[in-house]
C-alpha cells in the first residue's frame, strides 16, 4: 500500500451528506445540556456511527478505501490507542470504556468532516449553518438575562462559561471572514449579516461573564488581528481591554465581585498544583476518566469554608494537566504533539493561494480552536462535546481547504476493497457490537432515572426492581450498586428483615471490589456492619462483627483520610468496644482535619467526661457554642449541616451529670 497523488473522491455518498450529518451535529450538539443526558449522546453516537458504517458498504461499491493522508491522522490513531491501554490498565473499568467510546466517537467525527466535505461551497455552508447556531444562542442568552432573571445567561449549555466558550469561537469566525472580506465579493448582504453576527455573539459573550472565556476571547482576536494586521493590532488589543476596565459592564462587575460571591473562586491554584502531585506519584496515568476517582485521597483544606476538607476537586479546570493525571506525561505529550501536527497543517495552508475569504475562514477557524485551547488551560472546556466537536468541525474544515487547494491534489492512500458478502456482514457485525456498547449506558441510566422516580414516590420495593434492571444492564457502574444498596437499606427499615441488609452488604462489596479507589463504599460497609452487629446482640458473633466494620472503616480512612466520617464512626465503634484512649484519638484525628465537624467534638466531650476529664469536656463545648454562633445565620448545605447539627441542650445535660 503506497500514497498516491489522486483527488479525494466520495464513495458514492450523496452530494447533500455532508450538510445533513454535519450541520445537523453543529445544531444538534449544543442542545446536549453539558453531555449529563444521554439520550443526545446516544443519539449523535449513533449519527457517526451509522455514517462511517454507510461511508464503508458505499466504498465497497467502488472496490476501494480512499483516505486522506495527513499528519494529524497519525497523531490521533497513537492518542487514542494510548487511551485504549490506559483503559487496560484502569481500576475502575466502566467510567473509563466510556471515555475511550467519546475519543473513538471524536475521531470518527474528524474522519468523516474531512472526507464527505469535499469543496469550499459545502465549507462555506457548513459556516453558514455555524454562524446561525452563535446567533440563535445569543439571542437566546439575550433573552435569558433581560426576562429570564439569569444573572449569567448559559444559551442552550448548563454552564455560562462554555456557552460564552462556544460565541468566543464563532466570534472568531465572524472576525476571520470581516477582517478579509472585500466589499465587492459575495453578494450585498452577507457583510451585514457578518457584522450582525459578530455583534451578536460579542454582546452575548459579555453577559456571560467568564473569565476563563475572557482570556481565550483575547487570545483568539489577537491571533486573527495579528496575522492580518500586524505588530499594530497590539494597541487595539489594549484600548479594548482599558475601556472594559473602565466602562461598566456585567462581566467587569463579576471581576471584582467573584471572590465575595464564592469562597472557592480562587481555589484553581490549589487544584492545579494538587495535580501536580497526582502526576508526581502516578506518572503514567491513573486510567482514563479516573481523576474525580483519586480525588479522595488529594482532598486540600480551604480556609474560609466551613467543611474544610468538604471539596473534592472532581476536575482539575486545567485539561492538560487533567490529562496528564489520567493518561500519563506521555498521553500528555501525545496530545500535544497532536496539536502541533494540526498547527503545522494549518501553516501550510495559509502558505496556498487562497481565496481572501479562504483565508479569513481558515484564520478564524484557527484562533477559535487557539481559543478553546486557551480556554482549556483553565477549566473543562474538553468535558463539554459540543465545544470538542465544535473544535474537531473547525480542524476538519481547515483540512478541507488544504486539500481542495494544494497543488498537485492531496496525499491520499486506497486500499483494494471489493464486495464480499462476508465483508459485509463483518461491517455489520462490528457496527451492531459497537451498537450494544452506545445504548448500554443510555439504557441503565434510564432504569436508574426510573429507579429515581419511584423512590421519590416513596415505593422503595418498585425502585428495588428498576435499580435491579439498571445493574442487570450495566453491572461494571458502582453508582447503579451503591443506590440499589441504599434502596435494601430502606426496605430493610420497613420490614426488619436482615436479609435485606445482607444483599446491601453484597452490593457494596461489589461496588468497592469494582472500584477500589471510592472510600465510600468502605464507609458505608462500615455502617452496615455495625446495624448487623446491633440485630446479633452482645456476644463472641458481635465481637466478630464489630471487627469487620472496623476494618472497613480503617480501609475507608485509608482510602478517604481527610474525611472526618470516617474517624468518627470508628471511634464510636471503639469506645463500643471499651477502648477509649483509642476512641480520644479518632476523634481528635476528625477534629484536627475539620475544626467545624460538631459531632466529634460532641462525642469527645462526652467521653472525656466520662473518663474524669471534666477540662477536656468543658472546653470542647465551649467550642461547640462558638462555632454553632459563628455560622447562625448561614444558609447551610447538606455537607454543612451534618457538620453543624449538634443537640446542644443535650450535649449540656449529658455533661452536667456526674461522671461514672
């Protein structure tokens, strides 16, 4: 098999394909609410795989396979065969088969934008269907922020800052085609209509107030202001940043708001350099998807809340060094290599001679995707697929232009590839396998969302069966495991029947033999050992019980060790068990992670009480009254609550009784 100097040619596929598949994904995309409902996902997997499915039975009519030799391509293969190993590797196998099923599905849609797009004229409509899309967003974000009472319009994305994300790559579409367009070229109203886009998506950009998006939009102007204007554009740049600095704005207000707004506005320092350390002690990867997996252990104080240690970065808001946690400094270096490959196509192809609105399109293309790249360096702007594939449309539709004008045609290869029925069914075959494995999760998570509905409704033995269905479908997902425990636990409550805690325990101890980095899982093994040892009653079988329950709590401690749940279950557990030096010291352990965590402080003063030291008590309850004054007032969250929530009028009684 040898690159030959051919034009691309379209397996017989039709004329309008690329419009329809592709321009329906760029509408389609961004109505997936942040990639958290399946069914879209399900759905534009479905589209991509149908598509090369068809795109391979219509090469076959033309006895051959004709791909498009680039760089990029090569790039992508290692990457995601990388990926693919990792998953190999993985701890916890479900989240990270889902990943790779995202990257294969990321790299089919660059597969097929490059070869069904096959001339400018269906570019230029592709652009068209694009600049609609950034329009219907930013008036529907217009909207949101002067009648829907948003004070940060989000467009059809759960997230304002992936909505301004996405209007900063349009913007810089828009800006490509003005900065070149020549009064006398195309008809009389697409500059208008240029302009209108472009203010549009601007206005809407602002009311977003991002400032992760600030920093990619800035970037992006000046990477087309530059290439086209030179050094003197620098000084644009500045008057515009100055006269934002100056004139009042939403997103110049939230600038100077944010810290007051949100205590954890400033903690992505922190993360980063959390991150860090992950890459430090696992160099060559966690597993793909696996870093909110490992956040247990990477948990990182923040001062001025009242659960410390209550957040766990589930993201690192930085994807490089996301996934350098994940897939090693090598899957990093892999990615970025990838990246140049694309940038040196893109040299290339501003090196031809191109058409002035050729030109401006591949420009703005090119800061766009600059712009998401930016933007990536400080937030999960790859976790969001409409902004992925909004950047793989962008990368394809430049390789498009490369090959429509490189002389001489493109570098392709052809594969002999004639009809055989057994060739067909093994398309068939591979397409209804990779069929099972789309609908999988959509399907268990439908079950579960059932499951949802009918414990809300109260008919705990209803949810039992769906939750049932759920992990019968999809038995690799721990969270399917740990809500069908749950739901064994309330029937267990309702009818007293200890079998039912039995069959939580069995789920549970799937859970953590299938994810063994969750320390919650070991928490709640705990707990449940302790409600058995409770139904056994005093003896040598309780004693046994107890045993395992502390196991599990101490491997939870392990697993978890800035959580004070963990330390305070146990030391109840051992105070129990007549061991109150070890109890003291469990709860000294919770307090001095968290200061705020009431219960341990309850518990210590009780026990210290208990054992003559009436100091000890004392103070600890003086504690417990300062921080309850403290915090009154505060609107608590649930985390919070549970730190909080200590009977005071209690705890006093307790402690005005003689100690034994």
């Amino acid at each position: 098999m040898e690159p030959e100097q051919l034009p691309a040619a379209r397996p017989s596929f039709p004329a309008f394909g690329s419009l329809v598949v592709l321009g329906g994904l760029t509408v389609f995309a961004p109505l997936i609410e942040g990639g958290t409902t399946h069914l879209p996902v399900l759905l534009i997997r479905f589209i991509l795989l149908g598509t090369v499915t068809a795109w391979l039975l219509l090469s076959m009519r033309t006895g051959r396979i004709t791909v498009q030799q680039t760089r990029v391509f090569s790039a992508m293969v290692v990457f995601v065969g990388w990926a693919a190993v990792s998953v190999v590797r993985s701890s916890y196998l479900a989240p990270s088969l889902q990943w790779l099923i995202s990257l294969c599905s990321y790299a089919v849609c660059l597969f097929l934008v490059v070869h069904l797009v096959l001339s400018v004229r269906e570019v230029r409509r592709l652009v068209t269907v694009l600049l609609g899309m950034g329009v219907f967003e930013a008036a529907l974000g217009l909207y949101q922020f002067m009648w829907g009472g948003k004070a940060r319009p989000t467009g059809t994305f759960f997230n304002a800052n992936f909505f301004a994300s996405y209007e900063m790559a349009v913007f810089a579409v828009a800006f490509g085609l003005l900065c070149y367009r020549r009064p006398t070229e195309g008809v009389r109203w697409e500059t208008p209509l240029l302009w209108l886009a472009a203010g549009a998506v601007a206005v809407a950009f602002i009311l977003a107030q991002s400032r992760g998006a600030l920093l990619a939009f800035v970037v992006a102007v000046a990477c087309v202001g530059l290439y086209r204007f030179g050094k003197p554009f620098l000084a644009v740049i500045v008057l515009c940043l100055i006269v934002g600095a100056i004139v009042q704005n939403p997103l110049q207000q939230r600038m100077r708001t944010v810290g007051a707004q949100d205590p954890y506005a400033y903690t992505r320092l922190a993360i980063w350099k959390n991150s860090l350390e992950r890459i430090s002690d696992r160099p060559w990867g966690v597993g793909l998807g696996l870093y909110k997996y490992t956040s247990f252990q990477y948990r990182f104080p923040v001062d001025n809340a009242i659960a410390r240690y209550g957040k766990r970065a589930e993201s690192a808001h930085n994807e490089y060094l996301q996934l350098a946690v994940e897939l090693g400094v090598l899957g990093l270096v892999l990615f970025l290599a990838g990246i140049s490959l694309l940038g040196w196509e893109i040299w290339e192809t501003l090196r031809l001679p191109l058409e002035p609105w050729e030109r401006g399109l591949v420009i703005g293309l090119s800061a766009g995707i600059v712009g998401l790249m930016t933007h990536a360096a400080v937030d999960s702007v790859f976790h969001e697929p409409a902004l992925v594939l909004l950047a793989i449309l962008f990368a394809g539709m430049i390789l498009v232009v490369k090959r429509v004008r490189q002389p001489g045609g493109p570098s392709i290869w052809t594969v002999p590839f004639p009809y055989h029925p057994v060739r067909a069914v093994s398309i068939g075959a591979v397409a209804v396998l990779c069929m099972l494995l789309i609908v999988r999760p959509a399907a268990a998570w439908y079950a579960f969302d059932k499951a949802e509905d009918e414990v809300a409704s109260g008919r705990a033995d209803r949810a039992f069966e769906w939750f049932q269905r759920a992990t019968f479908i999809d038995p690799g997902t721990t969270a399917y495991r740990d809500a069908l425990a749950l739901t064994e636990v309330r029937l267990f409550q309702q009818s007293g029947d200890p079998r039912w805690l039995l069959r939580a325990v069995d789920e549970l101890t799937m859970g953590l033999e299938l994810n063994p980095l969750d320390g919650r899982f070991a928490h709640r093994l705990g707990a449940l050992h302790v409600l058995l040892a409770d139904r056994v009653g005093p003896g040598p079988q309780q004693d046994g019980v107890w045993r395992q329950a502390a196991a599990y709590f101490e491997r939870a401690m392990r697993l978890d060790p800035y959580s004070p749940f963990n330390y305070h279950e146990l030391g109840k557990l051992r105070w129990a068990q007549g061991r109150e030096e070890d109890a003291v010291a469990l709860f000294r352990r919770a307090i001095s992670y968290e200061p705020n965590f009431l219960p341990a402080r309850a518990q210590l003063a009780e026990l210290s009480r208990q054992i003559g030291q009436r100091e000890v008590a004392a103070g600890e309850y003086e504690q417990i009254l300062k921080v309850k004054e403290r915090y009154r007032g505060w609107t608590l969250t649930a985390l919070e609550r549970q730190f909080l929530e200590v009977d005071t009028e209690r705890l006093k009684r307790a402690l005005s009784r003689a100690a034994p």
